[in-house]
C-alpha cells in the first residue's frame, strides 16, 4: 500500500515539474502577431499589419511594434521599462504617430518618450506607461497612454489593453504567437 | 411687352425640345459585369468605341452600366435625362442590333490581338484616328456582315514586345494625328480585365492612349509618359487613370501635375461622348446651396463644431446612396463638369437639398498637387480654377497633395507657405480652404479665411463605435473651444452610417455646414498657424 502511495506521489511530482517546466517557457517573450478579427479596429492604413516582439534585454523589458506593409517593413515604434527602475526616455525621430492612423495626430521628432512599467506577474503579464507630446491642429498635448499586457497561457494569446487618458473607451488588442 | 417676352420664352423652349426631337434616335445598351478578355470585354470594347464614334455625330448611344461600377449614377442620369429633357431612347438588346443601327456611321474596324492586352489600348488610339470600332478577331465576322471593312490590324505585331515598345510604336505611328489636348490614361484593373468606360470619350476626342509607369523605377516607361506629357498643349488634360498594376495614383499625379495638366478620373468614366453634348437646360444657372448670409457675423460657441466633406468626385460616392440631405454634407464637384458634361453637372445641382454644399476640388481645374506644379505655373493654376467655381457658384476650395505620397507614407498632406500665399491671391473672395486627404496638418487664417486641414478621415470599413471614439479622443486632444473639427468621409461610406456615428456623440459637438464651419472658424480660430517647413 505504502509502495502504491510513493509511486502515486512521484507520478504527480514529475506531472508538476513537467507542468511548471512547460508553463516556464510559456512566457510573454517572443514574437506576437496582431489578430484584426479578435481586435479592437486599430485603423490601420491599408493593408498594414503588426507584430510585436517582446524581449528581456539585460534589466530593460522591451516592446517593438512592427509595422509592415505587404512585406515591407514600414514602420517601427519600441518601448522599454525598467521593473521598478528609473523612467526610461525613448527619443522620438519620426512624425508617424502609429496608435491611429485617422486622428490627425502627429509625433514630435526631436521630443521624447517617458516610458516606465513593472511586472504583474512575473513573465506573465506587466503594465507599461508612456508620455509622450504629439501635435494636434491645437498645438502640443502631452498624452498618457497605459498598456496592461498579459498572456493567456492555455491559448499562447497575449492580450494588450490599451488605455489613453484622452479616449472614452480601452483598445483591446489580441496577438497570437510567432515564434518565442 | 410682357407678353412678348412669354412668347418668346415658350418659343424658345419649343425650340429646344425640338432641336432634341430633331435629332437621331437615341439609343441605350445595358452592361453586365464580366470584363474579362476571354469573356465580354471584346464585345464591351467594340461597343464602347462604337459609342465614341457615333456620338461624333450627335448624342445617340448610352450605356447603363452595372451596379458595381464606378460611377453610380448612370441610370438616374439616364432617367433625369428622359424626365427634364425629354429624351426618348430605343434598347438594344445585342451587339449585332447596335451594329446593325450604327456601323454604317463608322469608317470600318480596328483589331486588336487578345493575347496581347495593350494591343487594345492602341485600338482605342487607332479606332480615334479612323473613327473605327475595335474588334477582336472572333468580332471580325459580326463587323464585316455590318458593312465594314479593316482599317488596321494589330495581330501579331506585338507578340513579345513590351509595352514601352508598343506604345513607342503607337508614338510613331499616331501620335502625330491625336488630340494633344486630351490624353486618355487606360489603366485601372490589369491582367485578364479592363474596364475602358472612358474610352468612348477618347475615340470621341481622337485621342492618344496609354497607360505607361509613371513610376520613376520602370525607367523606359516613365522617360515615354514624360515624352508624351511634355508634348501635350498647356492646361491640357489626362483622363482616364493610371494602371493599379504599374504605379502608384500619387506617382501618377505627381508627374502630370509637373507638366501643370489636370486629371479628370476615371478609367471608367462612363458616357462622356454622350454627356459632353447634352446642354443646360435653358436659363439654368448653377446656383449653390449657401448657408452664409452676406453681411452677417457667425461667433462660435464654446462647442466641438464639425463639418464634413465627401470627396473623391460626385459621382462614385453616397450621391445616390441612401440618407443624403439628413446631414449638412460638402461634396467634392468635379468643377470641368460644368463644361465637359453640363446637363450632367445640372443633374446634381437640381437634386440638392438644402443640407447638400458644393464646393470646388481638386488642387487646381482637375486633379494636381500643387507642390509638384511649377511653382510660376500655379498662379494661373489656381486662377483657372477660380473662374470654374464662379461659374459653379462655389466658394469653398479643397486641396489635396501627396506628391511624395509613397515615399512618405503617412504624412505628406500638408503645404509650404508660398503655395498656400497662392491661393490666397488668387482665390481672394473664397470663404477658406479644405485641405488634406488623409488628416493633415496645415492651419492657418486670413483675414477671417481660415485654410484647415482634415483631422479625420472616415474610412469605410473603420468601426462605427472606434469611429465616434476617435472624434471624442480629438476633442480631448484638442482641448480649447471651439474646436474646428473637419472630417473627410470617403466616399463609399453613406449618409446614414456617418449620421450613426455623428448622433453618438455628446451634445458638446454640433455638426454644421461647411460655410457656416469656415466662416466662425475665420473668427476665431483656435487651430494653430502650421506650414510645411520644407519641400523636400
């Protein structure tokens, strides 16, 4: 009986280190391809797509959004926290404000990027906020956009809930891996 | 003398309908959807420039096309006609009756080798020239049972030839006997479909046909089409488009706004041969849908105010769709209508309601980008273009310009000051400016003129929930009031979805008429003055 118990205990002690190995790996890093359908409409302009790769680069997390058009790369934006660290300043070289294509918004080249975030769970899920100036047909506004970035481990989906201070309503957006 | 003046306006507009009653019978065809090489387009080539031909003579064939075309509004112009014109067509039901009705005014048949698509667009060119059909060779029998006999024949001659030889060819051989005031641009579809709605007009106009790269990187065909725009007369126009295959609109429309020509799109242009000759009705005036009372101040309140403006040209977007004159609208007028196709231009005028605003496009007297125009040519540009909206009773004026377009993606709208100095002079009793395609990014005022720029576009397929989201975020991103909020609406979104979208947002916003928008916005305009810092 007591023999019946102890392989009954190493069983589910390998089931838990196979689960907890498989579940290590499934992290947010990787590449993450944008689902429109599953998506909030991002307004993209013609036929654009995204993907996102997600790093560990020393201290910094980091996010890049690339866009491409057909396969031409077009456009890319990146992002960086340091978990409890000092706010991170991204310097903005380019006019393209790629959150929304229709709004007659425009990044400031030359300004910066203030970026800072932390872990919710580790590789799991983090939360990353960002001020940026953008022009507007008004002038400049400094704008606050919070990103709540977290995977749904059983599907390999990442979810990305995009919260600008400025916008009535969250953009939900929906990934599906790439590659890790 | 009362009645004498009654006597002799019932005598002139007896008159009239007798001129119409006097002339040939007038005739319709309707058209499927199939334009494929191997299918119908053979038939539908042969036709459309039996069309070009036979209205040389007078106004006789037009054709209703199918729903999915273009240009919607085909059959109720067609209906407008019979209703206020009191025309009278017969149907024909195959290409034999047409041919069988007609053929005897043509001078014979041009044909065109199917393996070989741009032997037709030379077709197009020769049947101008000998004011000949198109045929394909399984057309030649039906052709030569109606009487007529071969002018040309392009089989074989351009069997691995490309298309820069072609048209080179095409150079040497007609060129010199075209109209250098009308070039036609068959582009549009490629591959095994063409749909050369346009080339009536052309054949109408002995014109020269090509669809040739403007793309600087196809080096042999762009160095042509720049031999040929260089060759045509001043203030001369390119109709039709360009080749979705071979380059770029913005590619297109650099090139020929350099050479200061005008673009009037499209490919599928439909019954221009036909429009061109239908006058206005007697005593007819355009006369605009003004909301502007002379004289009177319009002060903005503390609100989000927008207007809206469909472009992209009257006629292939929510003219005929469903919800027009439930909101104030600013429609884009193809101003060389008024002229090219003036009953047609009527058309429109007559069915505007009092929410329906007119205003001129596009750049300049057709379709330019003003950064491309040689900057001592656009003065007389813009000039020409004043004195088409005087005539339309326009007095707004909307500029588009993506000469960089696709070198830039994204941002490239927007305008240095000594162009916009331009159309201040030369616009001087305009009430402001339009400007942008995609949002934009140039503002400023004059003398209570304000030339704004988009800061929206509604895209057709941009969700209605996002969409009424994205214009609350702009009002939050700009947050002093009035907020002059000008939104461009493509054109295959209808009125009702753009009400849909409108209706939901908070009583801060109102939506206004295009005039009333530019005249407060003229009062107090709280944009701030931006210009493209440099051209290049």
């Amino acid at each position: 009986m007591k023999m019946h118990i102890l392989k009954l205990l190493v069983l589910l002690f390998m089931m838990a280190a196979f689960a907890a190995c498989t579940f290590g790996e499934r992290n947010v890093f990787g590449t993450w391809e944008l689902q429109p359908d599953e998506s909030t409409d991002l307004a993209t302009w013609r036929y654009r797509t995204l993907t996102l790769d997600i790093s560990q680069q020393g201290k910094q997390t980091v996010l890049i959004q690339k866009w491409r058009r057909g396969n031409e790369p077009f456009f890319t934006d990146s992002l960086a926290f340091v978990p409890d660290g000092d706010a991170i300043r991204i310097p903005i070289t380019r006019q393209h404000w790629p959150d929304n294509w229709y709004m007659g918004v425009l990044a400031v080249p030359g300004s910066e990027r203030t970026v800072t975030g932390e872990w919710q769970s580790e590789g799991q899920a983090f939360t990353v906020s960002s001020t940026q100036p953008v022009q507007t047909s008004q002038g400049e506004f400094n704008l606050k956009t919070t990103l709540d970035v977290s995977m749904d481990k059983k599907l390999d989906v990442l979810r990305i809930s995009v919260q600008r201070e400025t916008r009535p309503t969250p953009i939900e957006l929906v990934f599906k891996r790439v590659s890790r | 003398m009362k009645k004498h003046i009654f006597s002799i306006m019932v005598l002139a507009v007896l008159a009239s309908t007798f001129a119409y009653t006097q002339t040939p019978q007038k005739y319709i065809m309707r058209f499927s959807s199939d334009w494929q090489i191997d299918n119908e387009l053979p038939e539908k080539a042969m036709l459309i420039s039996l069309q070009g031909v036979v209205n040389g003579e007078a106004p006789q064939l037009y054709f209703l096309y199918p729903d999915d075309w273009d240009f919607n509004f085909v059959e109720p112009l067609y209906d407008y006609y019979r209703d206020t014109r009191s025309m009278q067509f017969q149907e024909l039901a195959s290409a034999d009756e047409a041919l069988a009705k007609l053929a005897n005014k043509t001078n014979g048949y041009v044909v065109w080798d199917t393996n070989v698509r741009t032997s037709l667009i030379v077709a197009f060119t020769a049947a101008g020239v000998h004011q000949a059909i198109v045929v394909s060779e399984d057309l030649i029998p039906l052709a030569e049972q109606h009487g007529l006999s071969m002018k040309e024949d392009l089989r074989g001659l351009f069997a691995g030839k490309s298309d820069y030889e072609i048209y080179e060819w095409a150079y040497d051989k007609y060129w010199d006997q075209t109209n250098h005031e009308y070039l036609v641009y068959m582009g549009g579809e490629h591959g095994k479909v063409m749909k050369p709605g346009v080339a009536d007009w052309g054949i109408y106009k002995r014109s020269f046909f090509t669809d040739a790269s403007t793309d600087p990187a196809d080096t042999l065909e762009y160095q042509f089409a720049n031999k040929i725009l260089s060759q045509m007369k001043p203030n001369s126009f390119v109709f039709g488009w360009h080749s979705y295959k071979k380059d770029k609109e913005a590619q297109h429309v650099r090139l020929t706004s350099s050479y200061a020509l005008r673009v009037e799109g499209l490919h599928t242009l439909p019954n221009m041969s036909f429009n061109h000759q239908i006058p206005l009705a007697p005593g007819f005036k355009f006369s605009n849908k003004h909301n502007v009372e002379a004289g009177k101040r319009y002060i903005p309140k503390e609100k989000v105010y927008v207007a809206c403006i469909q472009t992209d040209c009257l006629g292939i977007g929510a003219w005929t769709k469903p919800g027009r004159g439930e909101l104030p609208y600013a429609w884009e007028v193809t101003m060389n209508w008024s002229w090219l196709a003036p009953a047609m231009m009527q058309y429109f005028y007559d069915q505007a309601t009092p929410n329906d605003y007119f205003i001129g496009s596009l750049s300049g007297p057709g379709y330019m980008y003003p950064r491309s125009v040689p900057i001592d040519k656009l003065p007389q540009v813009v000039s020409t273009a004043y004195e088409l909206m005087q005539n339309l009773d326009l007095n707004v004026f909307e500029i588009m310009e993506h000469s960089n377009y696709w070198e830039s993606d994204g941002v490239d709208d927007d305008l240095p000051k000594e162009i916009i100095d331009v159309y201040y002079q030369e616009m001087p009793d305009v009430l402001g400016f339009a400007n942008g395609y995609r949002p934009a990014h140039t503002f400023t005022s004059r003398d209570g003129k304000p030339f704004i720029s988009y800061d929206y576009y509604l895209g057709e397929k941009r969700d209605e929930k996002e969409a009424t989201a994205d214009l609350i975020e702009l009002s939050n991103l700009n947050p002093k009031r009035p907020y002059f909020l000008l939104l461009h609406v493509r054109q295959w979104s209808d009125i009702k979805r753009v009400k849909r979208i409108l209706d939901a947002l908070p009583d801060e916003f109102e939506v206004v008429p295009l005039d009333i928008f530019l005249k407060m916005a003229g009062e107090q305009p709280t944009f701030q003055e931006r210009y493209l810092e440099s051209m290049n």
